[in-house]
C-alpha cells in the first residue's frame, strides 16, 4: 500500500512548522504496545498530522521579556510606595500673620508700644539736651560773674590808694610854716626809723628818681589820672622805673637834703600841676594818714 504523504505548505518557512514524515516510536504497536494485529487493516499514518514541533526562537523569549518589562513597569510600581508629595513650608511673611486676626492685634500692641518707647526716649533726650545747655549756660554765667568780680576786684586793688610808711607818725602838715621852710610846708612828713619801706601809694609809672636838691633823694610816680606823687628824703632808691602796684616797695625812708631827720616827705600835684594837701586827697579815697 502507498503511502501518503501531505506536502508541505508551500508557503512555509524553513523555520515554520514542519511535518514529521518518519514514524513514530510506537507505530505498528497495539494498544498497549503489542504488535499490532496483523489482520487489522493498517493505520493511517496519523503521526504525519501530529502538532507541528514548535522552533526555538527569539519571539517567545521577547514576550517573556515583554510581560517582565509590563509587569516592572505595572507591578514593581504598584508595589513600590509612593513617594510622599512635596509640603511647601508657609510663607512667614506678615501677610500670612495678619490672617489670624489674634497676631494682628499683638502686632499692632507691639507696634504702638514700640512708637510709645521711641517718643519717651526722644522726649527724654531732648530734656535731657535741655538741661545740659541750661547747666552749661549757667556755668558760662557762673564764670562770666566770676570773671567779672574778678576784674572788679583787681580794677579796685589797683585803684586802691595805700600809705606810703607803716610804722610812722605824722610829724608836719601841709600849710605850715616854720623857721626852717622858706615858704609853707607843701607837704606831709612822715616820720619813720631810717631806712625803713617806702611803698608806692597807688598803681603808677615810674618817671623820674634822682637826686633833687632840697628834696635830696625824690622818686616822682604819676598816677593814671596825671596826678604826681613825690616821695622824698630818700635814703636809696629801689625802683627807678617802670609800672608799679600799690604796696610794692620803691625806697627808703631817709635824711638826704633840707632835714632835720630821718622822715618821708610826700607831696601831691594833680596834673603835675601845683600841691594839694596830701592828707585831704587821702581821706577823700578812704585812707586815713
């Protein structure tokens, strides 16, 4: 009996499904792996229809691939947790402080107790300023008095008129008239030990010191207002020139010219001009001979 044999698709691939056209392990077998009865007509060869033998290759190898990669990119992902969203921190800004009406009102406490610090600490610092320049003012006041006492004090002890001898007795007059004077006393004697401190009676120049005849040895001083001072009798002369004080010392009592002793014969001429009684211009500036 011929056997059959069915063609292969034509259309297949080397690489397709093929047909097996070699029996298989078990043909011409019984049921139960007998030999086949004989008288039986023989078998088809069903092996040549069996299921064709599938070809490795790549397609289920890139579909295994494929489920892997779908399951990664389903399964993997559902399975991992997600990653929390990002929280944005509140913008701290006065803005979102003034939505809660509570900080509001303690921003605006804050604020008005700021402003009202702020106006106390100017008010002090301008009343404090005040009382500096008033304590600085006085202090100028204060030391323009003293420097005017000062000056009033110094014009007045420069104005002073002091006595010429302090251990002394008054031993003639201005006006007198003696024997001895060829015309009336112009003067007043003060009668003193030789050599004794001649003071200047006020403050004055110097303008002239020497030897003057009858009046032996004479210094003259000339005082601010003009008036002439003369000091005579002199037993030496200290100061021959220059400014002196009242009180500094410029001789000393002596017994040079027309003497009879040792006194200080003192003359003044306002102006220069002719002599006043020395003891009324005395008391007239408070000093008594």
């Amino acid at each position: 009996m011929a056997s059959t044999h069915t063609q292969a698709h034509p259309s297949g691939s080397s690489t397709g499904t093929q047909l097996l056209d070699h029996p298989g392990p078990f043909a011409g077998r019984g049921p139960f792996g007998g030999p086949a009865d004989e008288s039986a007509p023989p078998a088809a060869d069903t092996s040549r229809h069996r299921m064709p033998r599938q070809t490795r290759g790549t397609a289920p190898l890139l579909g295994v691939t494929a489920v892997a990669a779908t399951l990664g990119a389903t399964g993997f992902a559902s399975a991992t947790p997600a990653a929390a969203p990002a929280v944005e921190t509140p913008d701290e800004t006065p803005v979102a402080l003034s939505a809660d009406p509570g900080l509001a009102l303690a921003a605006r406490i804050q604020q008005q107790a700021d402003s009202q610090r702020t106006a106390a600490e100017e008010t002090a610092r301008v009343q404090a300023a005040q009382e500096a320049e008033a304590k600085r003012a006085a202090q100028v006041a204060q030391q323009e008095q003293a420097r005017r006492t000062a000056e009033e004090a110094e014009k007045a002890k420069l104005a002073a008129i002091k006595l010429p001898v302090r251990d002394y007795r008054l031993s003639a007059h201005y006006g007198q008239s003696a024997r001895y004077w060829a015309h009336l006393h112009t003067g007043l004697d003060f009668a003193a030990d030789q050599g004794e401190p001649v003071y200047a009676v006020g403050q004055g120049t110097i303008t002239s010191a020497g030897w003057a005849g009858a009046y032996g040895y004479r210094i003259v001083e000339t005082l601010p207002d003009g008036t002439e001072i003369w000091y005579c009798h002199l037993s030496s002369i200290i100061k021959g020139s220059g400014k002196v004080l009242p009180g500094q010392q410029i001789g000393k009592v002596g017994a040079t010219g027309n003497v009879t002793g040792a006194h200080l014969h003192v003359e003044v001429r306002p102006g220069g001009g002719a002599p006043v009684d020395p003891e009324t211009w005395f008391e007239q500036r408070g000093v008594t001979p």
